[in-house]
C-alpha cells in the first residue's frame, strides 16, 4: 500500500509539473514593424483565446529575438515575421546550424523597392530606379536645400535597410541622393507632408503595408532580379559587408515566415504545433495595418474581431481541419 500510495503520488507530482510545463508563458518577439506588430498581437490572441496559454509581448531588433530564441529560456520565444532571404544570415545561424529555430511551414509573399508618388512619375517621368540618378533627380529630391536629394532606405535595425544602402549605391544613385536612415513612424510623418505639397519622395517601401493605401504610389522599375550578381552579405555576417555586397538588380519576391524557439516543443507543445502551421494573406495583413495605423484603430480590438471573423483560418493553423 505504501509503494502504491507513493507511487500515485509521484504520479500526480510527475503530471502535474507536465502540465504546468504544457501551459508555460510563451513570449512574442515584436521587431515594430507594422506587419510583424500584428502578427505578434495576433498570435498572441489565439495562444491565449483558442489554447489557453499565456502569452507577452517584447520588443527588440532582429539579433536580439533570434539570439533569444536560440537561447531557448523563454525571454524571447517567437519572431511573427521573418523576411526572407533578408533575414537569411539569421536562419542560417540559428535554423539550420544550430537547429535551435524553427520556421512555420506555412508563409505570405513579400514584395520590396523604392516607391515615389504618383505624381512624381506623371508630372516628372520618375519611372524607373535609374531615373533617380541623375542632376534632375538631386534637385527634384531635395527637401532641406543643402545641394543634395534624400531617399529614405529603412529603420535602423532593419536587414532590408543594409541592402537598399548597398542598392543605392550600386545603381549610383549616392552621388545625387543621400540614403538616410531613421524610425518608419518618423519618416512617414514627414511623408505625410511631403505628399501634402506634393514634393519629391523617394522611399524604401513594400507589400504588404498600409502605406499603398494611404496614398497612390508607384514601385520604380528596377532590372530583373540576377542571383548571379545580386550579393548581399550583412553584418552579423561579415564586419565588411558593405564592401563584400553587390546589389545592382531587383529584389526577389519574398517569403514570410514565423520563427520559433525549439524549446517549446517541450515547453508548450501545443504553441510550438499551432505556431508550425501558422501562416498569413498578405491581403489580410495590409489591411490590419491600414486599420490599426492609418485609421486609428484599438489593436486588441482590431486584431480580435480578425480571430473572430476568421474562425475557419485560425483552426487551420490549430489543425482542427
């Protein structure tokens, strides 16, 4: 009686200690770009809404989520929008030789360039990449009178930011445009104005992103993607990668993706499986962000009602059907 009290006993200890496992706070990474902060806050919804979990929000920059999540201790346990091959030097560290990340299987297509508005390509035939290189383009760009055009090329801890520094000056466009770098929600205040008085911009842009419904824009035209020349080395890679780059052609459709610590296959399974099948429209999200940043919308509102209206996507990704 006594080996079989006790064993009931270590029993009950044993599933309990599995079950407080199973149900561990699980922590989304949010790198604060628009797309990713929805996604965060969406995977957030459903970890606590449809799996009963607990679930945070942290921020910080590409190196930091990734780093986190390799370490596996649960400060960081998700990246919601991994941009790919931008963030490749990360997959390669961490999901492919350190086998610590793993990626959704599921995935949205991305898409990158300089955009300007449209009345910059109608009233000044600014139509292509090259276009921005040029005497013309230096006084059209101008927007603070020093001699010298901008073109904003991306947020500080941006990946895709080190190569439009690369692009630009790769299609010469430096010599009459200087790249300049700082927070989108900066940037795009000062857009905001720009597009008002209908002066040159010219800006690293993408899909998807509420800024094409904001205003009418125009992606310019760059030569067709060349994996044979198109070389670009980041700097967690290589203290020298501006210098080892070469990015003279067009970017490739991306693949977005969610990232995961590979802990919570045994810290939260029930996460780690919802999160390996989790995948997004690019449609969908545009029109999120367009919700929750152009028009002011409650996140949690916002990002709810989505769960709610879209209950046959999310078991998906639950794999209920």
């Amino acid at each position: 009686m006594k080996i079989l009290k006790s064993l009931t006993v270590t029993l009950a200890m044993s599933l309990a200690g599995t079950t407080a496992m199973a149900q561990e706070k699980v922590m989304i990474g949010d790198p604060t770009w628009p797309g990713a902060t929805i996604m965060a806050n969406i995977i957030k919804n459903v970890i606590e809404t449809r799996l009963g979990s607990e679930a945070g929000i942290a921020t910080g920059t590409n190196a930091v989520i990734f780093a986190s999540m390799d370490g596996g201790r649960g400060d960081i346990d998700v990246h919601p929008d991994v941009w790919l091959p931008n963030q490749s030097s990360f997959t390669k560290e961490y999901v492919d030789a350190n086998k610590t990340v793993s990626l959704s299987s599921g995935s949205y297509e991305g898409r990158s360039g300089i955009c300007v508005p449209n009345y910059m390509v109608e009233e000044h035939n600014i139509k292509s990449i090259f276009d921005l290189a040029t005497p013309n383009a230096q006084e059209l760009f101008d927007t603070d009178g020093d001699g010298m055009g901008e073109v904003w090329v991306g947020s500080p801890g941006a990946a895709s930011k080190n190569t439009f520094l690369v692009r630009v000056r790769d299609y010469g466009i430096e010599s009459f445009l200087e790249p300049t770098i700082e927070d989108e929600a900066i940037y795009f205040a000062r857009l905001k104005d720009l597009i008002a008085e209908k002066k040159g911009a010219a800006f690293y842009c993408y899909t998807p992103h509420y800024v094409h419904a904001l205003y009418d824009l125009t992606i310019l035209e760059e030569p067709e993607h060349n994996p044979d020349t198109y070389v670009m080395v980041q700097p967690n890679e290589d203290a020298d990668w501006y210098a080892k780059s070469n990015v003279d052609s067009g970017e490739i459709v991306k693949t977005v993706t969610v990232a995961y610590s590979n802990t919570l296959n045994e810290r939260n399974p029930a996460v780690a499986s919802f999160l390996s099948k989790i995948d997004m429209d690019a449609g969908e999200l545009g029109l999120l962000t367009f919700k929750v940043v152009a028009e002011g919308g409650e996140m949690e509102e916002v990002v709810s009602t989505w769960v709610e209206e879209n209950t046959e996507t999310v078991d998906g990704w639950l794999g209920l059907n």
